[in-house]
C-alpha cells in the first residue's frame, strides 16, 4: 500500500468528521496484519500511517495504579461507605486528571506508551460483592445493585469527563457478568443462576454504566454465565449489551481469558478457534495474543475479515474519542500539566475521603471522641504501622503516606501521654509468651487497637501471600494471632478502641464483648491515618455507612461457590446479621419525622413524590445519609425483601432541621420474573426512610428509628 500524501489529510485524521467514519476510513488503510496487530491490548504502531503503539491497559481503580507516584485514595469498598456521589465524581475527576498528566509525559518522553500509561482505565469493578469470602470484594462498591450503579457511575462521569466531543480517559466496566470469586475457580467456573437473579441482581449496575453513565468499555469476565464463556456470550454481549441496551463502545477481554476458552474451558479446540469465537459475539480487543491467530480462523473459514473489521473499528473509536489523533491544541485535556499529579488539591480531597469512609460500628459508653481530659492512650496493634492497609490492592505510590500510628502521633495533644507497642503479628504468633503490653495498656485511659486485615491476606489471585486461597478468605473471623492479643488485653480490664482495616466483613464474635468501640475504615488511602486520627479525637464525626452486610458467621450463608442470591445479602437474608448493611454510628443523633407521601394511592406507571425531616439533635455539626427502602408486599414472585431505591448524604449543623424530598419512579416498584422481564403488578408497598436497611438490628445497635408508610399501586 502506498504511503499517504502529505498534501491530502486523509478522513482519518481530520477531527471535523465523525468518530465512526475516521474509524472505518483508518481500517480501510490497513492490512490484515496491520490490523491483528491493533486489536491485542499492547497495539503495534503503524509507522507508515504514523500511528504509534499503545497499550490500552491502565488501572485506577482509587487512584493510577502501578505507575509510579499518584495520588492514593481509599479502597473502592471505602468510596462506596461514604455514599457521597458528589465526592465520588470529584476524586475520579482528579484521577482522571493524573492519568492524563502521566500519559502525555510519557508520550512526551518515549513517543509510545507502555502499560500503565495509557488512557484506558480498566475500571470501575461493579461486580456484586455477594460472598465476604471473595478476596476482591475491597474492588467493588458493595452488595447492592442500586447503590452499587449510583457511585460507579459518577466515577465512570469524573474519569471521561464533561466534554461534548472528547473523553478524559475511557472507563471500563468489569467484569461483566456474574463474576466474584473464588478466585483459584475464576478460570473455570459456571456460574448458575436464573434470569431472575441475573436481571435483579448481577445487571443492573454493568446497564445503568452503559445506559446513563456513557461508559466507553466493559471488560469481560473469566467465567463461564449459564454455561456461555462471558467474553464470547451471545446473550450477555450481543443480546443484552448490544441489542437491548445499545452499547456503542468496546468490549475487551480479561487478561488471558480468551486463553481459557480452549485451556481451561474446553469449549474450543484451539487458539484459531477461541479467537473466532471471542470475535464471533462481539469482543473487540483481547489482553492476551489469541488474536494473533486470527489469520488462521480465517484461512479456516471461522470469520471473516469483515468481523475483524467491525472489532477494530469499535476499539480505534475510543482512541479517536481521546483525540490520540488530532492536534494537542484541539483536545482540551491535553493542557493538563504533570504538577496535578499527587498535587496538595488532591491530596486535600483523599483526606476528605478517608474521613468519609469511617464506619462507626459500636460506641459503648461514648467512649469516642477521645476527651480532652484523657491523660494517657496506649496504641498497639500489627497494622498500626502498616503501610499495606493504607493502601488495599490496585495502588500508586506516594511519598507522602501517612499510617495509623503517625497520624495519631499528630493528633494526640501536647501533654496526652502515648505509648506505643505492636503487641500482635497480623496472622502468625508471637514466639514469645509474655509481653509488656498488658502492662502498658493498664496503665493508660484507653488502647487502641489496630486490627484487622491487609493486602497480605486478601486480594487477587497472585497477590495475597498469606492467603492460601489465591486471594480469598476461608475464615472471616479475625486472625487468631489478633483475637488472642485483643483477649489478652480485655481480661486486665483496659478499655479498647477497636480501629478495623479491611475490605469485606470480619465477624468478631466474642470480641465484640469485650470491646468498648469499634471502628471500621478500610483500606483508607495515603491520607489515611490522618483522618482516622481527627475522627478518633473528635474533629471529624463519623458518617460512613457500611455497603454491605456484616454476618455473625459464615453459619449464615450459602457455600461460597453457590450464585444463588438465596440468603445472601440485606436484600434476601433472613437471619439476623452483626451488623446490617447502610448502618454506621455519629458522635451526634438523629430524628426522621414527618413522611410525607403526595398521594397513598396510585396508578401503576406514576410516580410517586415523598418528604422526610431529618434534625440534627446532637450538640456537634455531622452528616448523616438519609437511606429510602421499599419492599413488595403482595408480589407474586420472589423479590427482594427490601431494597434501596434513593439515598442523600445530608451535612447537618448541631439542632438543624431540613426536609430532604424524594421521586420514585415505576422501576423501583417493579421486579423482575423469572424469565428476566421488568414487571409491575398492582398492590402494596412499605416505604422505609432511616438511617439504616430496615430491621430491629440497626436500632438495637444505636441507628435511628425510620419513619414508614404503606402506598397502594392500582
């Protein structure tokens, strides 16, 4: 082919022409090779055409990950305990704003990109987190869908941007569908489920990504979805994301997934006819090489260079999309100068985050906030140093990292006594039988104890190297290491602030007792032992509300392997949880009065218009996350028990009132049958507005007393 006359811009490179017709004019120009060596995830140049390799894989899961210094905010698990949309959007912007600044230095410095430098970010994770076992629970935003859709979509909004014509970066919804764990089966499995469950459950965050939100990507799974492999399933990527939600992006391939089709799978013979396959039903790019075997299936007549062509055309959209073809001038986000990256803006807003994500779980006594007139803290722990906790998994680096220990170190007053001991390992024991912690602590007005889990022992496959369940947990209990050191301090009377780190449920059981307050954060981010620090001491009240369910035990739950949502979280467990999901204590208390509903009967289609009061009757300014529940009272299928359907993080000043309104619209009164189809059936529903899902849980444990009211559909 000859090579294009500088005297005539070819259609591909001007930036007046549509995405789509650039993208087709750009395939028309390349040879088959030239095109095979585009649609893996480390795409070659094209030299001739002056187009440069790239590599479309980059992670920012809570920060750019992987690629030197970034700014570090809390684990995704944390984001989603602050239900702060508003928050949310603003930290995506900024991570979006530092891939950016690291992708044009790069490019500056190499004239290419490598892995992590490019502007594909294969976030958010919206997997459901159904089972605390699962290690990469911490990557997703919770246990529930409606929540789940709100928060991943204002990430996927701040990560693209808000410009008419370019995007920011891509976002990339994975890993669609029915994908969490255990991660030793990922490769493998079939998860089993019925419409129903698919529809009610496993979708709707991967479609309101799609619907709502414009999410450029969506990554496919590993697995095996009713017995389809998810990166080649005619029902999950051309039925469902294509025909019915309308999806116009890209589809990619987890790494080495397309492999598992004939290597772990066994539904195909080889990698010709895994490439074939994956192509067939609609994935574009592969991160792996199975592709490079597209030439044989179509010497074998599997597809045909039209199929490839249709692929390619759809994943060079989204490069056009981040104007990697047109002058930098043009493209707005191009300006963004490296001084953004781990800047003192950003590092302000991981502090706010971290603050955000502290869930306050028991507050014996109001132990908490600690008082002025403490004379002595003692702080001990196997995490209390720990840089991993900080940080979950998916992480940049930063020099500026602040643990739990120094940033209670500068908080704790000039003339407050402070000791410090690790006193515990984090999971194996100690080899000495006594130690002079007890003493210590006897001898200040509390210990706090930072406990908990890290990276060590949950994450991916690969990455967990004290798990020996390739990243996942067998046990939710503590450590016995951790448990035994808390025992031992508790048995000499001394008072205990329990400070947890993790990112899914930990049952305490007996330690739950012999505590006094517990407090949950996470995997905080660099900022956090500097926010969890002001919380401790009272500058801060806590707000965050937990997204998911905390069990007494795994007593209370299927086997781990079963997809089932039978028993599994707030929306079908019966059984009576520790701690319930959107629960979370205040230095402050709380009063919902006044439900309003504009009308007690309506029309099926019409929306229904609600009203609560909320007051502030504590003496501290604090927020408090107003949540909305309905439940189904004469369905005639199974639905949820209950189910979010509205939340509002509401900032209130000490004896403040304010009216918070709501709309619910006819979907939310809706449910899904068991052939996967969107119902709404005439009858009556409970309306539960508080601080917490609905059940005597919550309140025993301190959350405050909903308001409700029944309405009829006609």
């Amino acid at each position: 082919m000859a090579i294009i006359s500088t005297l005539e811009k070819p259609i591909y490179l001007d930036s007046s022409v549509s995405v789509s017709d650039r993208a087709k004019d750009l395939v028309s120009r390349l040879t088959l090779e030239e095109k095979v060596g585009l649609m893996g995830h480390e795409a070659k140049g094209v030299p001739r055409l002056n187009i440069p390799s790239y590599n479309y894989w980059n992670e920012a899961l809570h920060g750019i990950a992987r690629s030197g210094k970034a700014t570090v905010f809390p684990q995704a698990i944390g984001m989603a305990a602050t239900w702060d949309k508003e928050l949310i959007l603003r930290i995506a912007s900024a991570i979006g704003d530092e891939g950016r600044a690291k992708y044009h230095t790069a490019l500056r410095r190499h004239g290419y990109t490598a892995r992590y430098q490019g502007l594909n970010m294969w976030s958010p994770n919206v997997n459901i987190f159904r089972d605390p076992r699962w290690g990469r629970g911490q990557e997703t935003w919770g246990e529930d869908p409606f929540l789940t859709g709100e928060m991943a979509a204002e990430f996927v909004r701040g990560l693209q941007g808000d410009d008419p014509k370019y995007l920011k970066t891509a976002a990339c919804a994975k890993h669609y569908a029915v994908h969490s764990g255990p991660e030793k089966d990922r490769h493998i499995f079939n998860a089993i489920i019925t419409k129903r469950e698919l529809f009610d459950t496993y979708l709707p965050a991967f479609k309101k990504l799609v619907t709502e939100a414009g999410v450029e990507a969506v990554m496919g799974a590993y697995n095996r979805t009713l017995d389809e492999p998810c990166c080649a399933s005619e029902l999950l990527l051309e039925d469902i994301l294509r025909d019915e939600w309308g999806f116009q992006g890209h589809v990619v391939s987890d790494c080495q997934a397309l492999s598992d089709f004939h290597l772990t799978h066994k539904i195909t013979k080889d990698a010709a006819e895994s490439a074939a396959l994956a192509l067939k039903y609609g994935c574009d790019l592969g991160c792996d090489h199975v592709f490079d075997e597209i030439p044989e299936a179509i010497a074998r007549g599997l597809i045909t260079e039209a199929d490839v062509d249709r692929s390619l055309e759809r994943s060079l959209a989204t490069r056009f999309k981040l104007g990697m073809f047109d002058p930098p001038e043009e493209v707005p986000y191009a300006a963004i100068s490296k001084d953004v990256v781990g800047c003192e803006a950003h590092r302000r807003l991981a502090y706010q985050a971290a603050t955000e994500t502290v869930v306050l779980l028991k507050n014996k006594n109001g132990i908490l906030p600690i008082k002025p007139s403490t004379k002595k803290i003692f702080v001990t722990g196997p995490t209390a140093t720990s840089l991993e906790i900080l940080l979950g998994n998916y992480y940049g680096f930063n020099d500026r990292m602040v643990t739990l220990l120094e940033g209670i170190t500068g908080r704790v007053p000039e003339g407050m006594g402070m000791e410090y001991t690790s006193g515990a390992m984090l999971k194996h024991p100690r080899e000495i039988r006594e130690t002079w912690a007890p003493g210590m602590a006897q001898s200040a007005d509390l210990a706090i104890v930072c406990a908990g889990y890290s990276s060590f022992l949950e994450g991916e496959e690969g990455e967990s190297l004290l798990s020996p369940e390739n990243g996942d947990r067998s046990s939710i209990s503590l450590p016995a290491s951790q448990a035994n050191y808390i025992k031992e301090l508790a048995i000499h009377g001394v008072k205990i602030v329990l400070v947890l780190t993790g990112g899914s449920p930990i049952a305490l059981g007996e330690i739950e007792d012999m505590v006094d307050a517990v407090v949950f954060i996470w995997y905080p981010g660099m900022e956090g032992g500097r926010a969890v620090a002001d919380v401790l001491f009272g500058d801060i009240s806590p707000s965050g509300k937990l997204p998911l369910t905390f069990p007494k035990s795994l007593d209370q739950l299927p086997a781990f392997d079963d997809y089932s949502m039978d028993r599994r979280t707030y929306r079908y467990m019966t059984e009576e949880p520790l701690y319930p999901f959107g629960f979370g204590l205040s230095y402050s208390r709380f009063e919902y009065t006044d439900l309003q509903l504009d009308r007690q009967s309506i029309q099926a289609g019409e929306d229904l218009n609600v009203k609560v009061t909320l007051r502030n009757l504590g003496d501290c300014n604090a927020a408090e996350v107003v949540q909305v529940y309905l439940s189904d009272l004469k369905a005639s299928s199974i639905v949820p028990l209950h189910h979010l359907v509205g939340f509002q993080r509401v900032m209130l000043e000490a004896g403040e009132s304010r009216t918070i309104g709501f709309t619910l619209d006819p979907q939310m009164m809706s449910f899904y049958n068991d052939d996967g189809k969107l119902t709404l059936e005439p009858g009556e529903f409970k309306l539960e507005i508080g601080g917490c899902s609905p059940g005597k849980r919550g309140q025993e444990l301190g959350a405050p007393k909903p308001v409700t009211a029944i309405f009829e559909v006609k």
